[in-house]
C-alpha cells in the first residue's frame, strides 16, 4: 500500500450542538430585564463620557470602571448610520441559503449613545432606507425581558 | 530589531475546495516541502509555532494530533490562534529573544470542514449580537461598504475592478483557487448578490490550504541559504469590537504599517516598497487598505485602481499573486501573503513576478471587519 | 536570553464552580487589573498583551475580538495563544518572548476559563471535542461504545491519567493512599489561598479516602473540580522591571518541548508509539532546557519551590521527578516525609494546585502566576517559610504530550 | 469539616450552541485496512522505514522520523499488559458517553466490573487500548501474558476486536 493510495473519506457527523448559557454580568442583566418595561440602559464612562449600548462594566476607550450609578436610561429613537440589504442568511446547518425576501439589517446610533447597534430595519418603504434617516425602537407586544424584545428598528414617529 | 532574522524556505499546498486528503496529510506534505526547499533536516529546527483555530478546524486544541506533522516531536512547540502572520511574529519573538536560531511556522484551515462565516458568527459579542442572530462577517463588511463607499462616494465598478485585478493575476498564480483571466467589471457586477452592495465575485472561495515557512537567525540564514529574505520591520494592532469602531477605516492597520515602516526606515512606502501583497478578505478592503497603508489619501483608495496603479504592470503592484480573494485558508492566508512576497523578492514569483523586486509588504487580518492587522515589511540582501 | 524580562505583577479572580456574578469579559477584566494594581501599571502604559483560553469550553469563537475591549486591546497589539492545558503556561511564555524580543518593553499576559458557561458537566464538551472528530471517523469504522469505554478508562475524565498513574504506581511502588495524601494537602494549602476553588481545611487523607471509587487508582476526592476564573501577570523589560518593583520575579529559563500524543489515535485513527504514558520525555527535555537556560545544575538543590500542574495527584509525583526535584520514583517516598508540605524541603504546589483550581486554559500560567508570588514573595498565607531563590512552574497539555517548563528566580539569568 | 463555600449572586443567562454537526471531517481510510485484517483475524500495523517501529492500529507518519509509514506489518494475537484500570461495578445512570448510557444501551451489564488495559502484542511498538476478558479483577497485572479475542463472525469492524484474555502457556 502506497501513500498516493489512501485517500481521505468523510466522515457523517452526529446531530450533535454543544450547548451554552453564558452569565451576562450585572450590567447586562439590568439591560436585558429592563427591556421587559420597554427601556434601553446603557453605560456611560463616568471619565470620557463615552456611552456603551449595550452596557459594560468597563470602559474600552479610557479603562476607566462603569458601574451600576453609570446606566443612563436612553429613548430608544436614533439614526441609521449604516445598512445593507440580506439576500441570504445562515441556516441551521451553516449554509447560506436565499432569503424569500431580503432584509434589511442596519447600524443604528441611538440618541445619547457612542456604540452602534447592528439590528434588523422594517416596516419602512426600502426607498426611505438611506443613511441619516431617523429610526426607533418596534417593541414584541409582549416584552418578557429578552433580547428579543427588540423586534426591530422602524420608521421614526416623532 | 536585536538580532536581524530571514525567511530561508517556503512552501505552499495547492489552494482548492474540498482536497480529498486528511489534514494531517497536506500539513505533512507542505512542511515537508518546506524544509526540503530550505535545504536542511528537521533536526535542525529549534522551535515550531502553529496558527490553526479550533473553531475551523472543529475541535479542542486543533494542533494537538499535528504534532508528528509538523515535525514537532520533541522541538520546542507553540500555537496562536490567529492569522498565519500572527504565528510568524510570535516565532520572529523566539528568534529575536536568543533563544532559538530556527523556526518552522505552519498556518492551515481547511474551510471546507465547515461554512468559515458561522464561525465568525460565533465571534461575536454572545451577550448580544449572537442573541440578535442577524449578523456574521460578510453581513459587517456590507455594511462597511456601503458606509465607506457612501461616505467617499466611490462607485461600485471601483470595487469591483479590484476583484477583476486580482482574480486576473491569480490565473497566472498555479496555486490558487479562484481563477479568472477574463472577468469583466459587469459580470463582478452581476454575480450574485449575499448581502448588498457584496456579491459573489468580491468575497473569497471557501478554500483549503497549508502553506510552513522556515525562519532564521542571521548566522542560521547565512548557513542555509545565499538569498535570504530578511524581515525589515513588523506591526500588529487590534481595533475595538464591531460595535465601537468607525467602520470607514482601518485604524488598527494604520498603526501596524506606520510602526513596520518606523521599524525598516521607510518613509514613503509609494517609492520604497516594490509589490504589496494584502489580505483582502472582501473586495472593497483593498481600496482601505491602499489607504492605511498610506498609499492614497483617506478616501482616495479608489483612484489607485482606477488609474491600474496597482495593477502588475503598474507603479505599486498590488496582489500580483492573486490575493486573498482568489484563495481564503482563514488562518494561511496571511502566511500566503508573507511567502508570495518572499517569492517576489527571491525572483521565485513564476508568473506572477514583479521585476525588480527588492521590498515587499506583507500584511494579514484577523476577526470581522479586520478587526486585527498584521504587517510585515520584507526585502532581500542590499 | 539577549534581554532579561521579569513578572512586576500579579493578578487573579477568585475562582469558583460557578462566577455567575460576572461574563467572561469581566472575569477576565477582573483579573487583568488586579496584576495591573499590583503592578502599579495603567493600561496605558502598556505595550502588548498576550491572551489565550480555550475557545470551546467558553462557546466563544477567537473571544479576544470581543473581550479585548474589557482589558485595553483597541490600538495594542494582541496575540492569542492556545495549546489546550498548557495554553496558560503558552500565553505566559508569549508574554516573556515578547518582552525578550525587545518589541515590546510592558505586557500583559492573561488566561482564563468559565467552566459554567458550558451547558455540560464538568469539562465534557471541551474534553470531549479534543477526541470527537477522531471518534466520528472510527465510528464509520464500527466503533463500539465498549471501545469507547475502554479509551476513556470508563470515564475518568482525561483517561490517560488513570493508565498513566497506573504506570507510575508499577515504576515507583506508590499505592493509591498516596494519592489521597497529596489530594489531601491541595485542598490544605487550597485553604490558605484566598483565590483557590477547593479550600478544605485541615483535610486529611482519611477525608479522600471516604470519596466514592471512579476508576481504580482514581476516587473522586482526587480529581481536580472544573473553575470559573481568571489570571494575568505583567511582564516587564530589566530597566522597567528594577524601576517599578522591589522584588521581580525573573525569567531565567523557559521551554516548551512537545512529545507524541501518549494515548488515543493520531489524526485518523493510528495508534500512538509512546509506550509508557508517564515517561514524559517532553516535560524532561523542557526541563533540561529550562534549568541550562537558568544556569541551574542541580535542581534537588537550587530550586525551593515548585508549581505543578496537577490535575491528578499522580501528576504532583510524577512530574517532580521528571523536572529534576526528586530522583525517578522517590517522590512519592519524599511527599510521605512531608518534604513537599508548604514549610517541608521541597514544597510542591502550595498554592493548592490544579488539583483544587482548575480553569483549564488560565491554569498554567497560574502557575507561572504562583511561582512569581512565592519569588516575590507575596503569597500571603500560602507563601513558603525560607528565602524563594529560584521557582519553577509546570504545565502540561493535550494528550500529555504539551508541556511548559518556566524557571522564575530573584535575579535575571546568567548571561552567557 | 469540608469545603469551603464561595457564595455569591448569580445573574441571568442567556443561552446559545455551537453546532458540532455541521462539521464535515475527514478521515484516513488507512483505518480500513485496520478493519479489512480484523475481518481475517489479522492485527494489521505500521511500519516506518526509518526507525523500524511497528505501530498498530496503523498510522500515516512517523514523527520521529518525520517520514510516512507506508509499509504494513501484521502481528501477533499474543501480547502483554503493559497497564490497567479496574472499574467499580457500572450501575445505570452513572456514566454517558456522547449522551448514551452503556447500560441502558445494553452494551454492559449492570453491576459488571470492566478492566480496561493497554496491551503490546507481540511484534508491536504500541499499545492498544482494550477490554480483559474472562480474568476476574483480582487476578491483573502488568506483564500478564494475553491473547486477542475476535467476535465469532467478524465483519470488518474496530468492534471485531471484543478485547484480550489471559494466555495459558
């Protein structure tokens, strides 16, 4: 048996998912629960003035330490710096596959904070999707205190 | 730098989809061949540093079966989990600190394993931005774009040439993988769109490959070869995470090319460099990285392809080899780069030579967005 | 060495079964800036950091992207180093060959793990992933769950540990009591650690001896508990390094040697011709290594501390041995003399060792960690009672076959 | 006394996975010929014609010679036990292996001692990780003679090979 002959064969993998459940830390657990009384926290360094969203205990910009007192409440209204529009998303076993209908994901600022949030944009007519548009929070009808209370970003009503 | 170090051997395995062999297999082969091109046994290594990611490769301690692979058996042993350049500063370290005189790097993904933008799905913050679902690395780079491209208002042929550029060179590279001599600016413009303005044709193929250098001390390097490529000057920086960085530009690289320039005393790159080979993992990153790297004012990357500037014939070539766009082996692409540009300046480029070639750049990327650069400024004896 | 580099500071979390009060980016910022109080150093001040965990255990693909903001990456170079248990003792060494280069004059080095962020008991997911792709490839083969049994020693989480402390046992003669004493005095010295996970006051062997048998030689009063924390060191250049701190801990001799995996398949199933698991030739030759670069000739005589990655209490003995402290199969005979107690001849492991902390990727270079402490003497409670001249901190990884040799002392290395 | 307590409050979780199925390995069909020999009652291995060591199961590449080992050898169904580890009896619900109880699988009965041993047959540079069979526990030791011990019907699996059993010479 020479080398050039064994070749390589694939191998079936199991269905198997490694499971996680990451503690947040008690900035972001505040974040996350407050999102059931439709409020977004974020963290703002109490030296540089620099404003998380999501909020952290630690300041990336200066250094300096963020706590609890730091959280400011924000509205929830900001501006569209950036998006782009999906075609295609990952699926369940990591292939991109076609979007039935594309969507929009947006770099969103909002009012009072540095960071930008990378959401979902809709319920705004694509050809008002631009750059500096102002946008706002589209809250679940019910909010539970998850992430996923943010529906996504939409249309600014004032 | 506290001793002077070179590059005294390479090699590189054929850049494909899908190889039908096992990793240990093509790791084998590649190191192989790179001692073999050096000229030495693998006694004669000091040290081996490793970059893989377990991520990529789909288990805990990727390198842990390579070992006999790398001819690492009883030599003194290390893995970054990072870009192919990263494991080539980090065994640069080993050779500066005195305490090791020759230096295997290997540098392997084989992306087919498994879809590489999951991976970089699984990067992100797991708090939020993994909770929200919607984002990975080709998504970030869309955005990047458009923001970029919106900002300095570049149009979308002048990203598109870039693919055009690279992916014409890369028929004249036999290593690589995404070959096309005769690609237009509309149908780079007509491929299929993933997440606008980023199509098909400006996102890299899903590569496998290997790709080991050989690293040595200067007395070393004097003994192994008679054309060594000496590593003139390095830098490496790291951004912020995605969420607090401005997207239109690439500070970090910034920073790591103005400290390797500081480092091989150059102060205009435009003249003193001969050839660039870059990491573009998208195709609009190579008119950012012109910018970074000084080459054209901020907003200005554009002019550069417009004008074939950085074209193989042009003054500043540019991935004569073919790019990270033609072959993306995640954590080998950078230590590509590193090789090509050693190849160039050893006269070893076959088709994709560059005449006169007595510096060449060097530079590799890492996380979404590059969030990590690398660059190494190389360049031969005189 | 061209250029001599030294720990200046120190920092740790408390570590625990369950951190849930912070995420791993606080976990790891908490220990980042305590070295960095200890060292007197701001974030600004330095140059580079070095950092490493392994990614699987924490679910977080290349985790320095996004933790990097915790501990003042943006604008500074990092570097992640992995190499399974040893990534600790990798990431310290990286931060040493940074400094060593004379690329960079401060950096910091830090490692960690969040066992509890894992949904799976214990280290499983990770442990399991080293061997799952080989697994999946033999089952094609007709791999039969009794097969499985027998590699993983019916479960005795790394199960080349047990077959290996078999073999030390048949080398030496030591029994399993002898096991049960050295679990036994980590969970002491684990005491006098305010940051150790599994403190036991006044444990006695007898304690260890009441656990319940997982696989003969091993009960579960042996094996080491999975740990959520976090550890850094600073790492200075000599002329910052004499600047900044009294007592620096330096780095006189440092190796990494790698040998051949010692159980389980290659790559594709092949066996492994590593005969005797506990032979170690990669921890001898790293030590050799290690102790020429240190100018060291006797290691019985001039090391007075030693920080030994041991998961098992098989591991305390049989390394020792192989790093030169002990003759080959004495240890044993020396740990029952109380030689390797905190305040006995040769004291292994008094901060508790991994035996009592065990967050896998931060491990070793907890121990590089304690060394320091115990040269620069500031371990506290658990600093030993003689003059610390030189240190050496172990690590290994992977099948057994990683492993780190770091040799800290109260002066630089001799220049040769 | 006991272990000290670290208390302390715990804040939320949120959860995620990582998706080892989507992984596609590959593997070398070296393990093939492995099972092919099983089939006949053969235990196949390597031979690296550098060092002359004989690895079973067979391996591609020798690291301390760094070449590949492409010769094949067989060797003896006799061996010795070089080391061992004696399980206590396996009650349900006390082990999993990738989710699966051996019990409740019905791979082992409950109650049952396991032996699991290394073993270096005859002409064999390595050990091989296996199952002692028909020995009570009392009775092993390193430097016990053994024989391999074959499934009835073998039919080309690693699973042919049931485990090894003391060797009356």
């Amino acid at each position: 048996m020479t080398a050039e002959k064994i070749q390589a064969v694939e191998t079936n993998t199991l269905p198997y998912a490694a499971g996680f459940c990451w503690s947040t830390g008690f900035l972001m657990e505040k974040f996350i629960k407050s999102l059931a009384k439709k409020e977004i926290w974020a963290a703002k360094c109490p030296r540089c003035g620099y404003t998380y969203v999501p909020p952290r205990n630690r300041c990336g910009q200066c250094d300096a330490k963020i706590e609890e007192k730091d959280l400011t409440k924000l509205s929830g209204k900001g501006i569209l710096v950036g998006f782009t529009k999906a075609y295609v998303q990952l699926d369940a076993s990591s292939k991109f596959v076609d979007l039935d209908e594309p969507i929009f994901i947006g770099a969103v600022k909002l009012d009072g904070a540095d960071s930008n949030l990378f959401m979902q944009i809709a319920e705004i007519d694509p050809q008002d999707i631009k750059e500096g548009i102002k946008v706002q929070v589209k809250w679940q009808d019910q909010t539970q205190g998850a992430i996923s209370d943010i529906q996504y970003f939409t249309h600014y009503t004032g | 730098m506290q001793r002077r170090v070179a590059i005294v051997g390479y090699a590189q395995s054929e850049y494909q989809f899908n190889v039908p062999r096992t990793r240990e297999d093509q790791v084998f082969d590649v190191v192989k061949a790179a001692l073999r091109h050096a000229g030495i046994l693998r006694e004669e290594v000091d040290s081996v540093v490793t970059a893989s990611s377990d991520f990529l490769d789909g288990r805990t301690i990727s390198n842990v079966f390579l070992s006999m692979a790398v001819g690492a058996y009883q030599k003194d042993e290390s893995k970054v989990e990072e870009d192919g350049t990263g494991a080539l500063l980090y065994g640069l370290m080993r050779i500066l600190a005195g305490t090791h005189d020759v230096v295997t790097i290997e540098a392997h993904t084989l992306a087919s394993t498994i879809n590489p933008h999951q991976i970089l799905f699984y990067s992100l913050d797991p708090l939020f931005d993994r909770q929200v679902g919607l984002m990975n690395d080709i998504a970030a780079a869309a955005i990047q774009a458009r923001m970029y491209m919106k900002k300095y208002s570049v149009p979308e042929e002048a990203v598109a040439m870039v693919s055009v550029k690279n992916l014409a060179n890369a028929a004249l590279n036999p290593l690589t993988h995404r070959k096309m001599p005769d690609l237009t600016v509309e149908e780079v413009l007509n491929s299929k769109l993933y997440y606008e303005p980023i199509r098909e044709l400006m996102i890299p193929p899903i590569t496998d490959g290997v790709c080991a250098l050989i690293l040595a001390s200067e007395e070393k390097a004097r003994e192994i070869t008679d054309r060594p490529v000496w590593i003139e000057g390095v830098g490496t920086y790291q951004d912020s995470y995605l969420r607090d960085r401005d997207l239109t530009r690439f500070e970090s690289l910034g920073k790591a090319a103005a400290k390797a320039y500081e480092m091989a005393g150059i102060k205009d790159p435009y003249r003193e460099i001969n050839v660039f080979e870059v990491s573009e993992k998208f195709a609009h990153e190579e008119l950012m990285i012109y910018e970074a790297l000084g080459l054209a004012r901020e907003g200005h990357g554009q002019s550069l392809i417009e004008k074939g500037l950085t074209n193989r014939e042009g003054e500043i070539p540019v991935n004569p080899s073919g790019g990270a766009l033609s072959a993306d082996p995640i954590c080998a692409t950078g230590l590509t780069r590193v090789i090509e540009a050693a190849r160039q300046i050893r006269g070893d480029a076959g088709g994709c030579q560059i005449p006169y070639v007595e510096r060449a750049l060097a530079h590799g990327q890492f996380g979404i967005c590059a969030q990590k650069n690398t660059v190494f400024i190389l360049g031969g004896d005189q | 060495m061209l250029r001599n580099a030294a720990i200046i500071g120190c920092g740790q979390t408390k570590h625990s079964g369950r951190r849930r009060d912070v995420n791993q980016a606080e976990l790891v910022s908490e220990a980042v800036h305590n070295a960095l109080e200890d060292a007197q150093v701001s974030l600004k001040e330095v140059n580079a950091l070095v950092v490493g965990n392994m990614q699987g255990f924490g679910g977080v693909a290349n985790p320095d992207l996004w933790i990097g903001d915790w501990i003042g990456a943006p604008g500074k170079p990092v570097l992640r180093i992995a190499t399974g248990g040893t990534t600790g003792g990798s990431v310290g060494q990286g931060g040493f060959y940074s400094v060593m280069s004379g690329l960079y004059d401060i950096v910091v080095a830090t490692a960690w793990e969040k066992h509890s962020d894992s949904k799976e008991a214990g280290a499983t997911t990770g442990l399991l992933h080293v061997a799952l792709a080989n697994f999946f490839h033999a089952f094609g083969y007709g791999l039969s769950m009794k097969n499985l049994l027998a590699t993983s020693a019916v479960g005795a989480a790394a199960g080349v540990a047990a077959y290996q402390a078999r073999f030390y046992m048949h080398r030496s003669g030591c029994r399993s009591e002898h096991f049960d004493m050295v679990a036994a005095k980590a969970r002491r010295n684990a005491a006098r650690n305010k940051y150790a996970h599994l403190q036991w006051p006044n444990c006695t062997p007898e304690d260890i001896h009441k656990t319940e048998l997982i696989v003969d030689p091993f009960r579960y009063g042996h094996v080491c508990p999975a740990s959520d924390g976090a550890s850094a060191i600073v790492i200075a250049c000599e002329d910052i390094a004499l600047k900044k701190c009294k007592r620096p801990a330096w780095v006189k001799g440092l190796a990494s040697y790698s040998d051949e995996e010692t159980q389980m398949q290659s790559e594709s199933g092949g066996g492994v011709g590593v005969l005797d698991p506990s032979e170690q030739m990669g921890a001898r030759l790293s030590a050799m290594k290690a102790y020429q670069q240190a100018g060291i000739k006797d290691p019985k005589q001039e090391i007075d501390v030693a920080e030994i990655y041991q998961p098992f209490p098989s591991q305390e003995l049989l390394f020792s041995e192989k790093l030169g402290l002990f003759d080959e199969g004495k240890a044993w005979i020396a740990m029952e003399k109380g030689e390797t107690e905190i305040n006995g001849r040769m004291p292994c492991d008094p901060s508790g060792g991994v035996n009592a902390t065990n967050a896998i990727g931060s491990s070793a270079l907890q121990r590089i960690l304690e060394a320091g402490l115990q040269v620069m003497g500031k371990a506290e409670d658990h600093q030993v009672p003689k003059k610390v001249r030189n240190a050496v901190a172990h690590g290994w990884g992977g099948v057994t076959n990683y492993i780190t040799v770091t040799v800290l002392g109260e002066t630089p290395a001799p220049r040769r | 006394m006991a272990y000290l307590k670290d208390q302390r409050r715990e804040t939320m979780m949120v959860e995620g996975s990582w998706n080892i199925g989507a992984y596609r390995y590959k593997g070398s069909t070296q393990l093939q010929e492995y099972v092919d020999g099983l089939k006949e009652k053969k235990l196949i291995g390597s031979l690296c014609p550098g060092c002359g060591k004989v690895i079973v199961q067979p391996r591609n590449i020798c690291g301390r010679c760094h070449r590949r080992m492409d010769k094949r050898m067989v060797v003896s169904h006799k061996g010795t036990i070089t080391c061992f580890v004696i399980s206590p009896p396996i009650e349900k619900g006390k082990y999993k292996i990738i989710g699966m109880d051996p019990v409740e699988a019905g791979v082992i009965q409950e109650g049952a001692i396991l032996v699991p041993v290394f073993v270096r047959f005859d002409g064999a540079d390595s050990n091989i990780n296996t199952i002692l069979l028909n020995c009570p526990p009392e009775k092993v030791h390193i430097g016990m003679r053994v024989k391999a011990v074959f499934v009835e019907n073998p039919e080309g699996k690693l699973s042919d090979l049931e485990g090894v059993e003391p060797l009356k010479e």
